[in-house]
C-alpha cells in the first residue's frame, strides 16, 4: 500500500471530526504525524511496514515527503480529499490506523511534534544526533523504537482479545454494536 491511501483515512476521520464538533480537520503537519505513529505501530506489532514511502526527517519531525508535496497546498488549512480506496487495505491496516487516530484524536497537533521529537527517537537520531536534515529515517530504528515504546499502549483488538479470554458476552445497543465496559477497555476510546 502506499502511504497516501493510509493518508486519505486519517483525512476522513479528521474531517468527520470536525464536522462533528468533536476536533479539529486534518492538517498536513498532523497527518505527517499520524502517518508516522501509524508506520511506527505497525513496524513494531506486526512487523512490517503499513506503507512503502520514505519517512524523512524534517524541521518539524518526521514526514512522508510523497504525502506533504500531496497536500503542500493546503498549507496550514484543513486537507478534504476522495475517500480512501478500502481495496487496498490488508485486512488489519484499517484496525491498526483507527487505534492511532483514537490514541492521537484527543492530543494536540504540537503534542504530537513533541512526541515524535523526543530524545533518542528515530527523528531525533537522525535530524539532531546524525545532523542528517531531510534524511531518510530507516524502518529498522522506526521498529526498534517502537517496540519499547508503543505510541497505542491498549488497542481495540487487545480489548476484543481481553473480552474473548473472559468468555464475557457484551451487551449490544441498538445497532447491534457491542457496548465494551470502561473496566475492560479502560483506556481504549
């Protein structure tokens, strides 16, 4: 898959988001975020990369050049593109990028600058330590980092595992959705 499909997805659910009242649209500097926590996720639970794009590092973190030239014209301003093309999803790549849009929905787009820009993090190996502006940050460091810290630490399909184990059978709403008990999905949203 290539990482503007995965784009698109966070676009939609940012501009559902907003439509809702419930936050802000997606920004290219957010959505390079999201993309890079989404790579990161993957590359350290499943052990391989949702996306074949390059991530680089930048002055404001990490990116996926292919994608920000995509949506440079936006500037500062909310992306609206199509919808994503579902095909071209493996059956848990939309699992994996809903528990980074629900881990990042409620953080804030400088929060996520922070955390990508944290010290010993592959940005900041290769941007400050390396002093390599604009290079490639490698999926191995990308993978190895986020093995020892996980950017969703309780995701939807840990919370479902959990609910199996206990052979607990949830109560449904009138959509026939299954209602999760806070106590067991404590701090999944």
């Amino acid at each position: 898959m290539n990482a503007k499909n995965a784009a698109r997805l966070f676009i939609q659910l940012g501009n559902q988001q907003a439509d809702t009242n419930s936050g802000d649209g997606m920004t290219n500097l957010r959505l390079n975020k999201l993309l890079y926590f989404a790579q990161g996720q993957s590359l350290a639970k499943r052990n391989r990369p949702l996306f074949d794009d390059q991530i680089v590092a930048w002055d404001f973190g990490p990116v996926v050049p292919s994608v920000y030239y995509s949506y440079k014209g936006f500037e500062k301003n909310f992306i609206k593109d199509v919808p994503p093309d579902r095909e071209l999803f493996e059956d848990d790549d939309i699992t994996l990028l809903l528990d980074v849009y629900n881990t990042a929905k409620s953080l804030s787009t400088s929060r996520l600058v922070d955390l990508s820009h944290k010290a010993g993090a592959p940005w900041d190996i290769v941007y400050n330590q390396n002093g390599e502006k604009g290079g490639v940050i490698q999926q191995e460091s990308i993978r190895d980092y986020f093995s020892m810290h996980p950017f969703c630490s309780r995701t939807f399909s840990d919370a479902i595992e959990t609910l199996k184990k206990k052979a607990y059978t949830p109560e449904r709403d009138e959509n026939d959705v299954p209602i999760i008990p806070r106590g067991l999905a404590y701090d999944w949203n």
